[in-house]
C-alpha cells in the first residue's frame, strides 16, 4: 500500500515539511492530520442533540 510510506514522506496537510521518521509517536505527540486516502474514508460525528 503506497499510502503508508506518503504519511512520513510528503507534507500532510496544514504542514510544511514531511514527517520523515520521527522514530515513535512518543516523540512526535499528536500530528491532527492525515493522508487524503484516510481522511476521504472518516465519517462525520454524529449528531445526537435532538
């Protein structure tokens, strides 16, 4: 799957250079982006208020 290796190669959105190899997300903390192939898979929350 070539979508894995574009996470850490490219510039997600909303960021200007690429994650490259942060060596654990201890290191990196949350990142709040992704690539197009997950974000066009997320479904809107729920709304529950009425």
């Amino acid at each position: 799957m070539t979508d894995n290796p574009r996470f850490f190669a490219e510039p997600l959105p909303g960021h200007t250079e690429p994650l490259g190899h942060p060596g654990g997300a201890t290191d990196t903390g949350p990142i709040e982006a992704d690539t197009e192939l997950v974000t066009a898979h997320l479904t809107p929350p729920i709304d529950d208020s009425d």
